[in-house]
C-alpha cells in the first residue's frame, strides 16, 4: 500500500513545530465578520429543518428571512470596510 500525501502546503506555518495562536488581528477580523457567518448559519439550518417533511408556508418564510439576514450582514460588513478605509468612524 502506498502512502498519501498532500501535494499543497499548510495554510498555516506551525513555528518549531508548535501549532500558534490567532493574532490579536485575526481574533479582530473573526469578530467584525460574526454577523455574517451567524446569518450563513441560520441559512443552511433553514432547509434543514425541512429535510424529513414537505416545506410550508412558515419553512419558505424562515428561508427568505434567512436570505434577507445573510444579504444584510454582508452589506454592513463592506459598508464598514468601505468607510474605514475612508478614513471615517467605523
């Protein structure tokens, strides 16, 4: 049997083999894009639910919903990066 090996590189590089922290940076960019990754979340649990049974009314409603939140989140998130790279309060 022969071996398998990844023919990419890590992402990540581990320093002398130890595995690292996120930086204060990347724990930031995690938290101004939490909305986003909640409302793509509630996105895929939407058609979920209706995976074991005919989808209504309410499923359909909760799926838009889910789409409006998504779209929502995304927009605020460029419109932060757009003004902070303006130069403007956040």
């Amino acid at each position: 049997m022969s071996n398998i090996a990844a023919r990419q590189t890590a992402v990540t590089v581990a320093v002398d083999g130890i595995d690292r922290e996120p930086t204060a940076a990347e724990l930031d960019a995690i938290e101004r894009e939490m909305p986003v990754i909640l409302a793509g979340v509630e996105l895929l649990d939407a058609p979920i639910i209706t995976i074991d049974r005919a989808p209504t009314e309410l499923d359909a409603r909760r799926l838009r919903r889910a789409r409006r939140r998504v779209l929502a989140a995304r927009r605020a998130l460029a419109n932060r990066a757009a003004t902070a790279q303006r130069g403007g309060a956040a």
